[in-house]
C-alpha cells in the first residue's frame, strides 16, 4: 500500500505548538486537515494560528499566495469526533497519558472508516499498550514527529507489537510523500532517538554530580571539542528540564530501572524548584535580560614545548594530532619504548600525554600521566579537555597546555575522572546504537539517520563505532566498568561481539 493520496482527509486531535505544526505539514502537503480538541474552541484558535504561520510564509517567500489561500481553504475545526468520519488518516498530539490516549483511540475507532489510519505522536509511550484497547489494533502505529514539526525532518515510524506491516508502510510512505525522512523502528522504549541520546544528558549529569567540571565547561567541551551542535545543559535548557526528566524517567521504568538509564538526582532537583530552562527564565542557567552567561573554565596561555616525542602511534581520529603539531612548527622525535602497546606524546618534563582510556591519569602505573578528552574531529575542534594525574606537576600541565594552544585550541583542565567528559558519552551513545541494532529496533542506516536528523548529532553512532573501533569503545568502557561496579558502563553483549569481530584499536 502507497502513500495516502492528497485527496484523502488528515484528522490532528489535540492541536497544541506540536498537534498545530503536523496539521501544517499536512496541510502544505495537498491534504485537507481538521483539526480537533477537548477544549472548546481550541480548534477555531488554533486554525488562526496556523493560517497566520502560512501568512508568514507567503511573506518569506516559502509558498505563494494562492498556495497560502488554497491551503485555508482546506483546514478546518470540528467541534466533535464525529466529524472526523471521513478521515484517511488521524494523528493523536495529546499529552503524554496513556488511559487519555486508549480512551481516544477507543472513541475514535467507532467514528472512523475501517481503512482509516491511526497514528500515535507519543514521544515515551508504548505503541503497543496505546493500541491495546483497540478491536483492530493493526492499524495503530507511531509517527513521532519532532518539533517543531514542520521545519524538523525527521519522522519515527513505529512498529507496534500488534501493527499490520502494510499499516507501518502506509505510514512511512505518507511521511515521505510529506517531505519528510522517515525511518523505522520497533516499539521499545524512547524508540530510537529518546533512547539512544540518553547517554549525551546522562553522562554530562553524571560528570557535574562527580564534580568533574561545571555545566559551562562541561558543555563547552562536548560542543567546542566533540562537536556536537549544542551542550547538554544548555539542550535540556531549551527542551525543558521538566521534560526531559519527565523522557528520562520514563525511559529508565520502561526498561525495568535498568541502572544504564538511571535519571540524575540533580536533574530531579532543579525540577522540584521549577527551574526548567528557558520557559521559566532559568534552568542550569539564567535567561533574565542582561543575565551574563557564565564562561567555561579555560586555561590561560602557557609557552608551547619546542619538541615533545611520539611513543609508539597514535591511531583513530587522534592521528592527526601528529600533523597538526608538526603544522604548528613544533618537532617531534618518534621512537618505540619496548613493551609499550599504548601511543602517547611524550612532553619535556618527561610526562606523558595520552587519549583517555576509560580509567583515571592518577591510576596509571606510569605515574605522570596526563590525559587529554576524545574529539570526533580534532582539526575541527576548537577546545580540548585535559585530566593530569595527581602526579603530574603544575609544570608538566603547563606543556600540555601549551602544546594544545599551540594547536589552535582552547584548554580546559577537568578533574580526573573514567572517561572524562567526551570519551564517555561518545562511548555510551555507540554502546546504546549498537545494543539497538543488534535487537532490531532500527536498521544501522535508520540509527544514523534519526541520530543526525533528530537530535543533530556530528555523525552517526554506527559510523563513530567504524571510525573509533568498537574495540576501543570496548574497552573504555570495560575500564569504568571496572572503576564504577553497578552496571552503568558494562559494555553490551552485541558491542563485545562487535568488539571481536572487527578488532580495531585506536
């Protein structure tokens, strides 16, 4: 079965900022859209709304004036189900209750054709127990869309336990026919995004609980030097910190409190005092006018080392750091210690400077050790975290750092912690991908897919487990396993046997 034609009508119950910019997807697709809710007169409020939107869009010069008149001529209000009789395709955007969304679905099967479509936008809910009172479950399936809706790609197209598979296609056609990129998954929870990003919140939460650094820095390492489009405290800042604990915990029960889940206390408090981000004027940060937002801890400028020595070889995204520092004009003498496996830079002083392995600088046998944070892109980044051991001297950091601003880049020393700020979301993010792949949430394309797409990942967790070697993800997370008992970083059975099968190291 194709996609819905354009002459078949799109019925959005519960019209709020994102039941309104499904409707205007819809609606700039060809169909004809009703829109409906509980509250009298939401539907008339928010048919305005969404005319004055295509108004705007007439003004930016995104559609045409006879596209912006055609289109309100096809929307309009209903002020019961019934009028929904005639619907192809109903797509739910209530809240996030599972009885309010049965009792919907319940009603709406007794109003609407047999061959009618009927889609769920749950971001946390089970598809399945959605469905669950339905006499024809086959029909039901998830369309997750993002918001806002009509400017985000990206569209989860969920299988429930029950969905026919001719539903599920219809539903993924339809999304595509809207311009949208669809991608399948099965009902799990979080489905694929919600699950997958956990670890990018999590492990940043973890890190400010443990003191390693603060919101600031944390965000300007994992942005400025991983790459990724936004920190996660100012991210949780925009969605709501109310609503992403709300994901969190939700996530975190569905999977039987599995403690790789488990929310952040912190999280939990700035809930309980209603700083939810930018909505209420202050989260992690404060969003009053003229409120100054705080800088993330940054070395001051040290002299960069006139020569510093390569032991055995850097390998990975790290590689390049040898071409970069030759590029800075600083020389480097390369030779191999016996018995040592593992590449690092040798500083001056006589300290060595490696990639974070998952364990603590201090726990290194070889004593001064210091430890720098993993970059996807290390040419690209424009800020490096620095972890020293207790051993290393003020001196011996000094040269790392000037080693790295010599490079081009910002420095922040962080305490020293398992896996450091990147190295273990990165490795966390890849775990999760390959854990979901392997139990047939997704496809390995679709993961990257919905990662890039829905949450603007740098890359795909997929190909970060190709580039970094799911070895050495492997084994970072071996090691804090080993430093955190409790099963948090016990890498996933598909990720060892990944890890076997491929046997690259970085």
């Amino acid at each position: 079965m194709t996609a819905i034609e354009t002459s078949g009508t799109v019925a959005v119950v519960g019209i709020g900022t994102m039941g309104q910019g499904i409707a205007q997807v819809a609606l700039v697709a060809g169909h004809r859209v009703r829109l409906y809710d509980a509250a009298p007169g939401r539907a008339e409020e928010a048919a305005a709304a969404i005319v004055r939107r295509l108004d705007r869009l007439v003004e930016k010069g995104r559609i045409a004036t006879h596209e912006r008149d055609a289109a309100r001529d096809r929307l309009s209000p209903a002020a019961a189900l019934a009028e929904l009789a005639d619907a192809a395709l109903v797509i739910e955007a209530i809240l996030e209750d599972l009885p309010a969304k049965q009792e919907l679905f319940t009603a709406l099967e007794e109003v609407v054709p047999a061959d009618c479509l009927l889609a769920t936008n749950t971001s946390s809910l089970s598809v399945t127990a959605v469905a669950g009172r339905l006499r024809h479950p086959g029909r039901c399936v998830g369309l997750h869309f993002f918001n806002p809706a009509p400017l985000l790609p990206l569209v989860e197209v969920i299988s429930g336990f029950a969905t026919d598979e001719a539903a599920a296609t219809r539903a993924h056609e339809t999304a595509a026919a809207w311009g949208k990129t669809p991608v399948r998954c099965a009902d799990t929870p979080g489905f694929i995004v919600n699950r997958i990003a956990r670890p990018f919140y999590a492990e940043a939460l973890r890190a400010y609980e443990e003191r390693v650094a603060d919101p600031a820095t944390i965000d300007a390492v994992l942005r400025d030097g991983a790459g990724f489009k936004m920190g996660p405290f100012e991210l949780t800042d925009l969605i709501g910190q109310d609503v992403n604990e709300a994901v969190t915990h939700s996530v975190w029960t569905s999977f039987f409190q599995d403690p790789k889940f488990t929310p952040s206390l912190a999280q939990r408090r700035l809930v309980e005092a209603g700083l939810h981000g930018r909505k209420s004027g202050r989260g992690w940060f404060d969003y009053a006018d003229g409120a100054e937002r705080p800088a993330p801890r940054t070395a001051a400028p040290c002299p960069a080392p006139e020569t510093v020595g390569l032991h055995a070889r850097l390998e990975g995204p790290s590689a390049v750091l040898c071409e970069l520092i030759e590029e800075a004009g600083i020389k480097i003498t390369r030779d191999r210690t016996p018995g040592e496996s593992e590449g690092f830079i040798g500083l001056p002083g006589g300290a060595r400077l490696a990639l974070t392995d998952g364990c603590p600088a201090t726990s290194d046998v070889h004593g001064r050790y210091i430890r720098f944070d993993l970059s996807l892109d290390y040419r690209a980044a424009t800020r490096i975290a620095l972890a020293p051991s207790q051993a290393a001297s003020e001196a011996d950091l000094a040269e790392a750092v000037g080693l790295f601003q010599a490079l081009g880049k910002q420095v922040s020393v962080i305490e020293d912690v398992p896996g450091m700020v990147a190295a273990r979301t990165v490795a966390m993010i890849v775990d999760f991908a390959v854990d979901a792949a392997a139990r047939g949430v997704a496809t390995p394309e679709d993961i990257d897919t919905a990662t890039r797409l829905g949450v603007n990942y740098p890359g795909g967790p997929m190909e970060w487990a190709e580039r970094l070697g799911a070895r050495w993800v492997r084994d970072l997370l071996d090691s804090m396993h080993h430093q955190n008992a409790g099963g948090r970083y016990a890498p996933s059975w598909a990720l060892r046997r990944r890890a076997d099968l491929q046997g690259q190291v970085v």
